[in-house]
C-alpha cells in the first residue's frame, strides 16, 4: 500500500510546478503496461476459453463446433450414463475408476509419505542419499513412468515371469491384463512417482516442529508411538491439507499415465474421465459431450481449489 | 539398573534396524523400475526372453540406444527419437525463457507496484495454474487451427508463413500462456519477501520501472530462477496432454508423444531393450537437471503445492 503512494507522490510534487509530461504519466502507466500482456493472456485463454468450453457443453457440436445452443443434452447423457452400471458405459468406468483411483491414490500417498517422513527422521545416516532416491520419479515424465511400470507389471516379462523363473510358479499377476483390476495398477504407478514428493512436504513440516516441544512431551514419559499420534501428527495438519490439496488436483488431471501405462485398459476400462473428455472430444466425434465432461472436471477441482485458494490468500493479505 | 539399561540398548539398536529396513525396502521399491529398464536396454533380446528381469547383462551391447536412437519406428516412419528429441528441445528452450522472464515482470509489478485490484489480478492468475487444462483444450485447438489457415495463406502471399502454424511455435505459445500463472506466483511470493525499502530508496534516486528490475530485483533473483527455470523445463519437457493434443502425429511430435509411439507401435516383435533405451533417453534431460539441482526441483515443488 505504501508503495504506490510513493510515486504518486512524486507525480504530485512534480504537477505542482509544472504539468505532467506524457513520457511522466507513461512511466506511472508502466507497471500496468508490463503486467496486462499476462493478464489479458490468462483471461482469455484460461477464463475467456473456458466460458467457450461451456458454451460448447450446451451445443450439438460432433466433429466440428456447432454454435446454436440446444440445451443440456450433453450433459443428460452424460447423468443418463453415470447410472449405467450394466454393462458399464464409459463415462460410469471413468468417475468409478476416478473415485478408486482418487481414493487409494491420495490415501497411499499421504500414508507412505509420512511414514517415509517419519522414518528418515529418526536421525538416519545417509538420508542425503535416500531422500533423493525416494523423490526422483517426481522429475520423470508419466510417460516415462507408464512405460518403465507396463513393462515390469506385464505377466510375459516382468514380476511374474520373475517369481517364477526363482520358483514361485503359482505367483499370478495379470492386473494389467484384468479389466476389472487394471485401474489398480495405474494406481501403483502413481503412488510410486508421487509418494516421494509427500514425503518431503511431510519432512520439511517435521523440520519445522519445534524440538523443545518433544523433549519435553519424552521427558513426561510418552512413548515414541504416543509423541507421534497425540503431539507431531496433529500439528502436520496444514502439511496434511496442502497434500491432500495437491494430490487431489493431480488425481483429476491424471490422463498421460492411463495412457502410456494401460493405453487405457481392456476395453477403455482403466479409463479417467481425462481420457474420457479427450476420447470424445476428438476421436469419437462427440464435442458437446466432451465438452460438458471437460466441464464437470473443472467443477470439481474448483470446489477443492477454489476454497483453499480463497482462505490461503486472506490469510495472507492480513 | 544395569539390566534395564542394557535391555533399552537392545531395544533401541532392535529398532534402528527396523527403520534401515524399512528404508532400504523402499529404497529398492523407487529403484527397481529404473534399474530394470537400465540392465534390459542393455541386453539383446534373446537374453530378455530367456532371462531374469533383474538380472545384470551378460553380454551388455549398446545397440538397442543406437537403434532407439537412430532407427527405431515411429508408427511408419522408422527414424529413430533423435529427431523428436531436437523437437522437444526446441520447444522448450524459447516456453521456458519467456514464461520466466514474464513470470519475474509479473512478480515485480504484483509486489513493489501495487495497484488497486493486484490480488484479484494475482488471484486470477493464481487459479490459472490449477485447471483441468481439458477445460481449455478444445478451444485451443480451434484458434491453432485458423492461426495455421492463416500461416497457410500468408505462405501463399508472401512465402513464408512467419511460423504461424508451426506445431512447434504453437506448443510454445501454449506452454507459456499455461505456464504463466506458476511462473507469477513463484517470482510473487519471492519477491514479497524482498526488502521494499531498496526498490523505495531507488526511486527516490530517480531509478525508473526498468532500471530497479534490472539493477536491484535482477541480481538478487539468481535462486528464484534457477527454481523457476528448472521447474518450467521439467513440466514443459514431461507435458503429453498439449503435445498429443496439437502435435500428436507426423513429425513434428515432442518427445514424449514419439515415446509412446514407440513402445505401442507393433511391428513384428517389440523390442523391448529399444523401448527401455528410448524411454530412458526421454527421461535424461529432466533426470539430469534433478540429479545436478535437486535442492531447487524440490523447492519448486514445494513452492507451486505450498502457496500463499
């Protein structure tokens, strides 16, 4: 706030004596000048694209973008679908695979990221060299990551055919096969690319606790069970909703990992609701519907985002 | 007491090899699959037919990276990764230099030139970052495609299109229309710990927009770039969703778009020690930048979970 009265001020001083010269007033405009090719960047191509986006849900678009509005067609075959369990249609294998994958995908995450975190913070030697062991799959690509997984979940050539070349003949793993399993090896795949980046949001809060607070909870006599359930694990809980928040908005977005990991199951039955906008959208020529899916996405990591983004900001503005 | 001090002794080395057991468990968990694919790009594929998986090359050849590299199949065209390598790179380089040095502009006006409605502005910019980019897919894809009519006829005018149209120029344009909002928030919320008082007593001085940036904010920023650098580089070289989307075919594909080509093109048998070799050579600019500047990746990590 005091800032802008700074050169506000100089402005004043210097229209006292004489007006303000054109290249005076540009210099004020300045920072507005520089800023607005960003802005007007982000409201039309984010905000200005998604009002379109909408507009498109409320067409009969197929193949190419139809712009007379025919009402909410699109998405009462998509609510229509979303009852369709027998034989499932694509969009119901796509929410249920996102509300197993969402759930077991967040849950695993959080749940190795802090025993992780934990464990590397019992004053460990070498925690140099396996931090960055657990963290490194974050900088591969999901691309990467789904191939490197197909090949070692593939029953021909990988585990399987490992266990039972060292004996283990009954061992039997085909999930990536299985039509009915296949969303949990998705899952597998992304707990291990992101479980190690929890992991270090979880160690850099327990860096931040207070070792004052410990000694003296251990020389009250809590165990190190206790100390961890009752005192540290409690005062991780903004650490706790920041991964949630992450992992969650991942979670929506995944798309790239179906891909190149299951090229999207038997029968697009590894499907996400990202496969199954993009699907649509330009392969099965069914814009509008595409569209409105797109649409119910934004919705729901809005209704995550939007309120976390909300209060982180007022927050900080006091 | 000596029994009780002894058996606490016991207890606690019992649980020292616990927790290195527990860590080197998931140690070997985060490095299996890279190791795997690292000893089959190495072996011939007779050896992953008949062998272990885990098992070290017993006649290691480099072959399979020479044919990942140069030869192998990319649906029909049977050219190698090189050339989509080159693609990726040059893409990136010119996504990530101007999404950055907008980021820093952006971040300098949102902290030390404040005016009425920087928080909605940076509020807006902020919730940019975090759409499905689904949302904004279709669109994108539609003004790509006149601004590509318009290269057409502009080559058809003037014989050149100006790189309108251009697969490559387009994934830059949206690399670092997408990008933008992170790059902001990370300079933001650098710079808002930067002493206003400096950038105040330059003003005085009479040091105008441009020189404060340049001779004050710029050579304190050295870290917040590197973090933003490096952050930009690894999401714009990982990026599949944009590059399927508008370079998805032909070649003008990113790398890893060609990646996944190569592992699902089926022509006669897959082999596997090419596909290895290739995903590991699209991994190793992103593994290289994380192995010399872990510190930062992470830090840009936690800058674009943890914000405020």
């Amino acid at each position: 706030m005091t800032i802008t009265t700074l050169p506000d001020r100089v402005a004043a001083q210097a229209g006292a004596t004489r007006p303000v010269s054109l290249r005076e007033r540009l210099q004020d405009l300045l920072p507005k000048i520089v800023l607005a090719p960003s802005f007007v960047a982000v409201i039309v191509f984010v905000y200005g694209f998604i009002l379109w986006t909408v507009y498109l849900s409320f067409t009969n678009s197929k193949t190419f973008p139809n712009y007379n509005l025919t009402g909410t067609r699109a998405y009462e075959r998509l609510w229509g679908w979303t009852f369709e369990s027998d034989p499932p249609s694509s969009w119901y294998t796509s929410i249920t695979n996102l509300g197993t994958f969402g759930v077991l995908y967040i849950g695993l995450c959080m749940a190795l990221g802090l025993l992780l975190a934990i464990l590397l913070d019992q004053k460990i030697r070498g925690e140099g060299i396996l931090r960055p062991i657990y963290l490194y799959p974050m900088a591969l690509s999901f691309i990467v990551t789904g191939v490197a997984w197909k090949w070692f979940l593939d029953p021909g050539l990988g585990l399987e055919k490992t266990l039972h070349a060292w004996g283990w003949e009954s061992f039997h793993f085909d999930w990536i096969k299985n039509k009915d399993r296949v969303i949990y090896t998705v899952v597998i795949a992304g707990v291990w690319q992101a479980s190690g980046f929890v992991m270090a949001m979880f160690l850099a809060g327990l860096r931040g606790i207070d070792s004052e607070i410990m000694k003296a909870a251990q020389i009250d006599g809590a165990t190190t069970v206790q100390l961890y359930r009752r005192i540290v694990i409690p005062m991780l809980r903004p650490i706790f909703l920041s991964a949630f928040i992450v992992l969650a908005h991942m979670a929506i977005k995944s798309y790239d990992l179906v891909v190149a990991l299951t090229s999207g199951g038997p029968g697009g039955s590894a499907w996400l609701p990202s496969n199954f906008m993009y699907e649509y959208t330009f392969k099965r020529n069914e814009m509008a519907v595409g569209s409105a899916s797109a649409v119910i996405m934004l919705m729901t990591i809005s209704a995550i985002i939007v309120p976390y983004l909300y209060s982180e900001l007022r927050e900080k503005g006091r | 007491m000596s029994t009780a001090s002894s058996s606490a002794e016991g207890r606690s080395t019992l649980d020292r090899v616990v927790i290195y057991g527990l860590l080197g468990l998931f140690a070997a968990f985060y490095l299996i699959p890279l190791f795997v694919m690292l000893v089959t790009s190495f072996k011939p594929m007779d050896e992953i037919q008949s062998g272990n998986m885990l098992a070290l090359p017993r006649d290691p050849t480099i072959e399979p990276w020479m044919k990942a590299w140069g030869e192998a199949c990319v649906g029909l065209t049977c050219a190698g990764i090189k050339g989509y390598f080159w693609n990726s790179t040059k893409m990136v380089v010119p996504a990530v230099a101007i999404s950055t040095v907008l980021g820093a502009l952006n971040g300098y006006v949102l902290t030390k030139w404040r005016f009425r409605g920087h928080k909605v502005v940076f509020g807006l910019m902020l919730f940019a970052c975090f759409i499905p980019f689904q949302a904004v897919l279709l669109p994108m894809a539609t003004i790509l495609g006149s601004l590509g009519r318009f290269g057409n006829d502009l080559q058809d005018l003037i014989g050149t299109s100006l790189g309108f149209g251009n697969p490559t120029v387009n994934l830059v344009i949206v690399h670092v229309v997408y990008g933008l909002g992170f790059t902001t928030l990370f300079f933001r919320n650098y710079y808002e710990a930067f002493p206003t008082e400096l950038v105040k007593a330059a003003q005085v001085d009479g040091a105008s927009f441009f020189q404060i940036f340049w001779r004050i904010m710029l050579p304190n920023s050295a870290p917040i770039f590197v973090v933003t650098v490096i952050y930009q580089f690894t999401n714009i070289w990982n990026d599949f969703l944009f590059a399927s989307a508008y370079a998805g075919s032909g070649d003008v594909m990113p790398m890893t778009v060609a990646l996944n080509n190569v592992v699902n093109t089926s022509t006669g048998v897959v082999e596997y020690n090419v596909n290895m070799a290739a995903a590991i050579i699209a991994a190793l600019p992103t593994l290289f930048v994380y192995v010399v500047a872990g510190r930062y990746f992470v830090r840009g990590l936690m800058a674009g979970a943890v914000k405020g």
